[in-house]
C-alpha cells in the first residue's frame, strides 16, 4: 500500500501487514449458507466442470450492461446492491495450474480484476464482502482472514488446482492475516500489485511486484472518479433547500416579491449550486494545490475563492449596509457548505487516517455550523437594510 500526503507526493507503504485476527474457523467446515455462486446471473457466460461441481466461466471482455452497470454505481444509483455472487469463478480456460485471484463481490472490483486478464485463464475467488470494494471491506473485516479461509474450503479449493498459492489485492492486507491463512488452509497468501491492470506484468514476472506496483497514486484522474457519486447524493439535498431559500429571497430584496425572486432568488439558486460545485467538485480536483493539510480547510478556502467570484459577477455594491451583510452572509455559507462537503473524501483518500479524520471532525463541525449559522443571520438581517 502507499499513502501521499497532501502534495500530492507518492509514499510507499510495502512495510504494512496484514494484522487482523480470525475467529473460530475451520477450513473443514464452512458455514452452511456458503452456497455456490449461481449459473445464471447475467454476465456468466456458461460453465465449467469441476471436482467441487459446476463453476461460472466469465470473459474478461465487459459487456455494455457491464459499462452501464459501472456508471450507475458511480453516481450512486444501486451502488449497495450491485453485487456478484461469492464463490469460485472460471476466467477464460483455467486448469490445475492456473493462478487463482481473490476479490470482493462489488461488482466493480470484480468487473475490474476480470476486465485486466484480457487472454489470460484464472481462477476467480470472490469474497463476501457484503458489496464492498476490498480496501473498505479489509478495513470494516469483511475482507478477512475468516471469510478467506472459509471460502477457500466451501468452494473445494484443494480440489480444484494443484498449487498452494492465492493471490490477493495488496489493498486487502490489512485484514488478513497471511500465516494464519497458511496455518488453516494451507494456501499461501500472495499479496498482488495494488491496480489490476498490472497483473498480467506481475504474473509474467513470476509473482514479484515492482515498486510502482506497490505504490498507490492519487493522481486527478483518481481523484475525478469519486466526485459523481459525491455530487449526485448532495444534488438531492440541494434540491430541497433551494426552493426554501429562492422563496425566503423574494422577501429580503428591495422590490415587491416577484421581482426580488427573479433577481435575488436566482442568485441564491446559483450560490447554493455554486457551494456545492465548490466542495464536490473543485475541492478534490485542485486537492494538491488548496491551502492547508486539513481536507475542511481546503474545502473552505474553495468555497470562499468561488463566493468571491460569484459576488464579483453579481457586482455586489460593498458600500451599502445590505450589501456588506448579504457578501458576508454568502462568504459565510459558502464556504461553510464547501468546507463540510470536502470532508466527504478524507475516507476515499490515500493519505488520511481515522485518528486525523476524527480529530478534524472535533474542530471543524462546529466551525462549520457556526459559520453557517452566521450567514444566515446576516442574510436574513440585511432584509431589513435593503
């Protein structure tokens, strides 16, 4: 694993180990609900005839259902159910000497892992990870060392290949514990490179990572991917306050109800929209280059630059009463709005921890509420001064 500070510097991270316990499991008795992964679910594509019975044989080429599927988990639609049974799949041809790939049941890392062997046989071992991606389910212990051991033993592992090696994603490190693996199923936990698409390279190389392997970025592109189901999710709330807000505005302007509406109302639409373009989207884009460490300080200082901006184009007249109370009051809930939204990523990054994240929690919230709070005031107060 890697981490990266809030440069946008790359750490490597190879001395993390696996270090979660196991409870009470045995190889030799899975848990009776440990059922086969069924036969017909829409992207297998037949079957294959084993010692431990009939396996789903899956391509490594994705089907448009599979682009569609993705994309509607990235903006938050279906997201906790889009889901692959757990169990044992065959990609492509696999034998008794093909290697065998351990992934979460999101459909998303398994559409993943799959879609990087394009003309390469393996073997699939999915994990119930109840539809969590492997880094998040290692860290809640869904991707552990139990669910590892007993799905190893409930698919017939042993019968299935001739070697003793699995590969896992190094993302899953920490919640497994490899010698306990070893000790209980007698498979050897092999810890693969941290993207899937370099595991041809790394299976070519015989099973040896290179340092950029290990090394995990947080490069725009990375950070751009997480931004729509961020985005969409506050959108929804949005949507609610805004015509509150739009409607309280047609009493604090100078004219009659109707005119306020279409001049401050359609500016109070536009700084909401404009808070939450802020914090979702500017904010984990130029994450590298925004002022301070802290994911709320950089959120903040986007929503304050992008408040600004707004009263600038709105040509704001700061000479009056009003208008310092209204440009304060929107510089106030900006950037408070901005600041929280940005602490949505610190659990999608490479370079936070829960410590740092629940410390910045204790100070920020309340300088957020209290900021927010505060703007509303002034916006309401500077009704009076119109």
């Amino acid at each position: 694993m890697t981490e990266q500070d809030s440069t946008g510097k790359k750490v490597n991270m190879q001395g993390v180990f696996p270090m979660a316990p196991v409870s009470s499991c045995s190889p030799e008795s899975p848990h009776p609900e440990m059922m086969p992964a069924r036969l017909d679910q829409p992207f297998a594509e037949g079957f294959m005839e084993s010692p431990s019975g009939r396996i789903p044989r899956v391509s490594p080429s994705l089907r448009t259902e599979d682009r569609i599927g993705t994309i509607k988990a990235r903006i938050g639609v279906g997201r906790m159910v889009y889901t692959v049974d757990p169990g044992l799949y065959a990609l492509g041809e696999p034998d008794r000497n093909s290697p065998v790939l351990v992934t979460a049941n999101y459909k998303m890392s398994f559409d993943s892992l799959r879609g990087a062997l394009l003309g390469r046989s393996a073997w699939i071992l999915v994990l119930d990870t109840k539809g969590i991606n492997v880094w998040c389910a290692a860290g809640k212990g869904t991707f552990g060392t139990e669910e590892l051991v007993l799905r190893i033993a409930a698919v017939g592992l042993k019968n299935i290949v001739e070697h003793k090696d699995i590969i896992l994603p190094q993302l899953g490190a920490p919640g497994v514990a490899a010698h306990l693996v070893k000790k209980l199923s007698g498979f050897r936990v092999h810890y693969g490179p941290i993207r899937a698409h370099d595991l041809p390279a790394y299976l070519d190389a015989g099973m040896k990572a290179t340092r950029q392997m290990r090394t995990k970025t947080f490069s725009l592109k990375e950070r751009a991917v997480l931004i729509p189901i961020e985005l969409v999710g506050t959108l929804r709330t949005a949507a609610i306050i805004i015509p509150i807000m739009f409607l309280v505005s047609g009493f604090l302007g100078s004219k009659d109800f109707v005119p306020n509406l279409l001049k401050d109302g359609v500016f109070t639409a536009a700084a909401v929209l404009s808070a939450v373009f802020a914090g979702a989207v500017l904010t984990p884009l130029l994450l590298p280059y925004l002022p301070g460490r802290a994911f709320s300080v950089k959120g903040f200082s986007a929503g304050f630059f992008t408040a600004l901006l707004l009263l600038f184009l709105r040509g704001i007249d700061m000479g009056s009463l009003h208008g310092v109370l209204g440009g304060s009051a929107w510089v106030l809930m900006m950037s408070a709005v901005s600041a929280y939204l940005a602490m949505n990523f610190t659990g999608a990054s490479t370079y936070t921890s829960l410590s740092g994240v629940k410390k910045e929690m204790r100070w920020a919230l309340p300088v957020q509420i209290g900021a927010g709070i505060s703007g509303i005031c002034l916006w309401l107060l500077s009704g009076f001064f119109a």
